[in-house]
C-alpha cells in the first residue's frame, strides 16, 4: 500500500492514476498500486484470489497481483498466472454455474430415477464442505446427454450390521479401512453419525482374507459358546459386582488404591476388565455356581490385573 497519485479532474473530484478511482474529496485510505474494480466490473481474464481452489486451480509461482475488488481490497489475479491443482479432475466449476449448465449431482439423478451412463466420466464437479469429514470434496456433475433411466441401487452396509450379521469385531471393522459415508442418525441428531461401508469392498475384503477369517469364525463361535453355557452365572457376578461397586462409591474413604484407580480410569479399565473376562472364561480355575462365577484360585476377586495364574481350560 501507498499513497494515491491524485490529480483533479473537470468537475473538481480527485482522481488516482494507479487504482483508478474517483473521490468527491481527497481520500485518506491508502492506495493498492494496482486498478480497483468494483462489483460487476472485473473482466472475464481476472479471477478473485478466494476462488482459486473451487476452482481446482492454484496461483503459479512468482505470480503478481494484477487488480483488487472493492474497498475491500480482495485480490485479483490473471487466469493465464494460475495453474491446475489435480490434473486428473474434470473441469471444475461453481454451483452457480452448475445450475446454469444444468448439471446434476447423482442424488439428484437418483430422484428423476436416473443413473450415469456405464464408463461415463462426470461432466465437471463442484467443491462442497462436508460437515461429517470437516473437509471441501468434489461432487460429480452429469449432464442429461450422459444418463440414462434406472435408479442408482445403492449397497452399503451400517457398521452395526458388520458386527451382528459378518460377526466383524472393531479391529476386523478398523481393518477393512474408513466407511464410504458418513450419515446422519436418524435416532438422534446428537448422537455420532452413521457409519456405512460398500458391500463389494467388504465382500472383497472377506475373500483375501478368507483363511484368516474362517479361524476367526470359529474361535468367536467357541467364545460365544462358552459365554451361553455360563450366562446366568455371569450376569449374577455381573450383578454382585455392580453392587460391590456401588457400595465402595458410597464409601470411598475406605477404597482401597485399586479401586481408586478403576474409578479414575473407567474406560481404560473397561477393555482391561473386558480382557480378563475372556481369560476367565478360557481358565481351568474358573467355576460356575448359582452365586455367580467364580475362580478357585482366587475366589475373593482379583487385586491385580491381569491374573498372573490363568491356565487355559482343556478342550472337552
């Protein structure tokens, strides 16, 4: 920024030989050094700093500021000093200009009950911010020369659905990699998103690592098998456990360091208490009665985690 260069037209106004502008009286901003234009003014070879990366397009290197908008001062530039940011993408366009072109997104060819042609590439995209991704991302744009009748069958499977009906535990789910979508709860707007995953990149997944995933079959059917057999007796220790749990919290000037520790790491101890479970589950030590499950070992409970004397149960 620097000063104006004025000098004084006809009519008695101040004109600025570099920015162009015109005041009835002598301005006190400083000058940009370069033509300012306003709303509506700015030709079609310029192009506002702000809409660059909509436009899949970024400044090229040593690129100089050609023109500002407004009082604002908001930088214009020359297409011919820009260059493009991803060169595989169709053009990219604004929304303004896609409701011009009259493009349509597949969410708006699903309701005409229509589908991109077979090997068609979009027409163009557009950069939208996703709320669940907290990210921009490109949206497909098609013309109506490039579609066809037929909805778009759509094939995702919820995260839920991955652990109740492929019995998928949170490391297999981590292993198959982040979801295609992310949807709003239907349930409750405050609760997290939906998590939905192509079924064909599932059912590729589950085909490479088939071997893997029979043994993992098997052994959850065992784990599942030695809960039903013990369940009663579980959920009453469950239950006492509560209980005891309950009482500490109501005496707390008594607890001992342990508990003091479980109270202040829940969540962590959760998956540790989780673990041991198991371990007491798989255990020879472990005996189920009408009070609940018991070890022989160490039938007061544990003051340790994990158990230092788990021995797994003999197959019978």
């Amino acid at each position: 920024m620097s000063k104006h260069s004025l000098t004084k037209t006809e009519d008695k106004r101040y004109h600025c030989t570099v920015c162009n502008v015109i005041w009835k009286s002598r301005p006190s901003t400083n000058c940009p050094g370069v033509h300012r234009y306003e709303y509506g003014q700015v030709p079609n070879n310029l192009i506002l700093e702000s809409e660059l990366a909509a436009l899949n397009l970024k400044l090229k290197e040593g690129a100089s500021l050609a023109a500002v908008l407004s009082v604002s001062c908001h930088n214009l530039y020359r297409l011919e000093d820009t260059e493009l940011i991803d060169p595989s993408l169709p053009e990219a366009i604004t929304w303004d200009e896609r409701r011009r072109r009259n493009l349509k997104t597949i969410g708006e060819l699903k309701k005409l009950n229509k589908k991109p042609q077979d090997g068609i590439k979009p027409t163009a995209v557009a950069r939208i911010w996703d709320d669940m991704k907290d990210k921009y991302i490109w949206i497909d744009l098609y013309s109506d020369a490039d579609t066809e009748e037929g909805a778009i069958q759509d094939k995702f499977i919820t995260k839920s659905s991955l652990k109740q009906n492929y019995l998928l535990s949170e490391s297999w789910i981590k292993r198959i990699g982040e979801p295609d979508r992310y949807v709003t709860n239907p349930h409750s707007r405050k609760a997290a998103p939906m998590q939905w995953f192509s079924s064909q990149r599932v059912e590729n997944f589950l085909a490479i690592n088939a071997e893997e995933y029979a043994r993992w079959l098997i052994t959850r059917a065992r784990k599942v098998e030695i809960y039903e057999q013990n369940s009663e007796a579980i959920q009453a220790g469950a239950e006492q456990w509560r209980a005891m749990q309950y009482t500490r919290r109501n005496n707390r000037g008594n607890e001992s360091n342990l508990v003091a520790f479980l109270r202040d790491h829940e969540e962590v101890d959760k998956k540790i208490i989780e673990k041991q479970v198991y371990s007491c589950l798989c255990c020879a030590s472990g005996c189920a009665f009408n009070s609940g499950f018991l070890c022989a070992v160490h039938p007061s409970g544990l003051s340790n985690l994990p158990c230092p004397d788990f021995s797994r149960r003999r197959k019978t």
